[in-house]
C-alpha cells in the first residue's frame, strides 16, 4: 500500500536518509526504531507530504505520491498524525478538536452536522474520553492530552497513522497503558500504523514489523521475534536488547570460539553478516552458568543485581565482561566467584494471541 523506493533525503550537503527501501502494508502495525538523529522523524515527514525526498520515490496505493519533482500534499494524502508533543490549542474543548479534524479532512468535508456528532462521540467513545469532551486541554492531565490527540488523528478514518515518539513524554506506567490504547485502536480502525520510537521495548511490544534504522540507513526489517532472536547487524544485535558478541571462526554449520577452541556451537539462525565478520550473537538468558570451574568458558562474577524474577550477572571472561541473566530461582552468586558459562538450551513455549 506504501512503498518507499530508494529514498534518500538531503539537507544541505547533510545526508539524514540513504537508499532507503521500505513497504507497508494495509492494516500493518510498523515500528521505526533507532538512536536520536537517525532519521526517524525525517521519514516520517516523507511519508507525510511535508516534504520532497532528494531522490527515490513513495508510492501510495499505487500512484506516486512523492519524488523530487512531484509531492502530493499532507492533506490530499490519507493519513492522520501524532506528534510527541500535544499540539493542542487551548481555547478548544476537547469534543471541539475533533470536530474541528474532521470538518478540515477531505474525507469528511461533505458529512452533516449529525453524522459528524455521531462520529466526535463514537471516536471520544474509543479513546475513553467521552465524559470528559467538554473539558479544555489545561483541565486534563498527560495521558488525557495524548488521548486527544490521537482521537483527532483517528477522527477522519485515515488509512494510515503516523506517530513520531508519541509516548515519550509521558511517565513509565501511563506509556504502558497507552500501549495497549494504541494496540486496540489499530484493531478497532484497520488503519496501517507507523509508529517512530528510540524505545526499543516498545517496538518489540507493539509492531508487526520493526523498521531498525542507524545513521540514516535501515540496518534490518524484521518481526521481532526475528530481530531479536536472528539480528543481521552488530547494530541491531546490541541495540535490540543485550547481546554478547562473541568472536570466533565459522565453520559451515558451527561456530568454534576463538578463546575456547574445545567448544562447537550450533548455527541456530546466525544471519550471514554476524558470519562473515567471525561473531556469534548470545543474549543473556541464553547462557547456563555454574558454580566453580567446569566444561565450559570460565570468568569471574563482577556484578550482581537481583531484579525480583531474575538476577543480572555482570561477568569477567579474560578481558571482556558478558551479561548473564538467569532465574532468581537458582542458587545465586556472589561478586568474586568463579564460574564456568555455557550454552544452554531454551525451552520455546508457544505463544497466545488475542
Ligand atoms: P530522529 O527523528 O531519528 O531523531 P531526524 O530525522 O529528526 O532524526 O534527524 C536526522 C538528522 O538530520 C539529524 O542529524 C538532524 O540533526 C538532521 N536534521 C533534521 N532536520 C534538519 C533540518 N531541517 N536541517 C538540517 N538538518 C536537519
Ligand atoms: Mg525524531
């Protein structure tokens, strides 16, 4: 439905977009996921209309609706926006900033005054916020305001929703409840959703699909049970959760560690860059750890933090440090004590969907 062909976007001689090459999908979830200064927001504004990209094209439904000489503009595009900030005005009630959204959307210009009533109430309704639409914005707290924000977004029934770091102002348990808000809104409208975060728990939690972008390129697009469990880039593997990175020799099917040449490690999905540059991605709560010394990687604990279900082990394996994460249930260790790392295997549960 969205098709990002070759996009690179220049500001001055500053490149903030390269080549870049996305599709989505109707009714997709999509997360844009990467550092400050990546070029998230800037991807954002293309797919958007607020600009023309330097070169590529973005196709919507089928026409182009930008290259460097053609830009279709935001409001003859579908799309709703969310931006990190509000952006409320301040002498409007909050059933006034939908009113106003929809009145001003191409798709609803032509509706009658009851219909559109009906409609400010059903979108209030979806947002929680109907007993409070004759409220002003200085008569509502964070989460009440971001909720505005995006029934205005959703008002007109866009196919698409773009959100730039819509969560990041609000505080930690508000931002998970608004994830779940967020998750249900996109199953109630079947609008596609591109959601810009730097959060990656929050792509991980909420996308079909992670976009993970560094330096204005796209490192990996992938599910994020993929991304997490078979990373294509160093980037991705240690900005996706922890990783441990270890060095070694590839040999067709298995994996020899160059510290511990008596060891051979399965492929279990290793993506073809960590191959080619001798590395082997292992997270945490892949390890299995033992008291003393043993078969296996021998290190020294250096930290540990208790965290409630798990203990997070900070471990010195020569001259690197490996994070180790293990069930608070096992016996626990102590900084100083020495301990042998191996590979373990992880029993895979299946998981439920709504
Ligand atoms: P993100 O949203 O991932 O933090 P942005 O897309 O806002 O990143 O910016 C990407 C890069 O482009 C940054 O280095 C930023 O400083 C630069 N940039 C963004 N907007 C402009 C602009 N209007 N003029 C010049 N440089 C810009
Ligand atoms: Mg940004």
């Amino acid at each position: 439905m969205i098709n990002i062909q070759q996009v690179t976007k220049k500001y001055g001689s500053f490149t903030a977009l390269e080549g870049v090459d996305v599709t989505i999908d109707r009714g997709e979830f999509v997360a844009i996921l990467g550092p400050s200064g990546c070029g998230k927001t800037t991807l954002l504004k293309l797919l958007a209309g607020f600009m023309k990209p330097t070169d590529g094209q973005i196709e919507m439904d089928g026409a182009v609706a930008a290259s460097h000489r053609r830009l279709l503009p935001p409001e003859k595009r579908n799309i709703g926006m969310v931006f990190q900030s509000f952006a409320l005005w301040p002498h409007m009630t909050v059933a006034a900033h939908v009113e106003f959204a929809l009145h001003h959307h191409t798709n609803s210009k032509k509706m009658g005054k009851k219909d559109r009533d009906a409609r400010v109430k059903d979108v209030l309704q979806m947002v929680g916020l109907e007993p409070l639409a004759q409220r002003y914005p200085a008569e509502l707290s964070g989460g009440q305001k971001q909720r505005v924000s995006l029934a205005r977004a959703i008002a007109a029934l866009p196919n698409v929703l773009l959100m730039d770091e819509p969560l990041s102002a609000l505080d930690v348990e508000l931002r998970m409840e608004m994830r779940k808000e967020i998750q249900s809104i996109h199953r109630q409208t079947n609008a596609s959703i591109v959601f810009v975060t730097h959060d990656q728990g929050e792509a991980l939690a909420m996308a079909d699909k992670v976009i993970v972008m560094n330096k204005g390129r796209i490192e990996q697009i992938a599910s994020p049970e993929i991304l997490y469990t078979q990373p294509e880039t160093e980037f991705v593997a240690q900005f996706v959760g922890k990783c441990n990175l270890i060095k070694g020799v590839w040999k067709d099917d298995h994996f020899v560690p160059e510290k511990y040449p008596w060891e051979r490690w399965g492929d279990s999905g290793v993506r073809k860059t960590l191959k080619s540059r001798g590395l082997y991605p292992v997270r945490p709560e892949q390890w299995k750890i033992d008291r003393g010394e043993g078969n296996g990687i021998m290190g020294r604990i250096l930290f540990a933090q208790y965290q409630g279900k798990e203990v997070h082990y900070t471990v010195q394996v020569e001259n690197e440090k490996w994070t180790v994460h293990t069930s608070a249930d096992e016996s626990r260790l102590q900084p100083g004590d020495h301990v042998t790392l191996s590979l373990g295997v992880s029993n895979k549960q299946e998981e439920l969907q709504p």
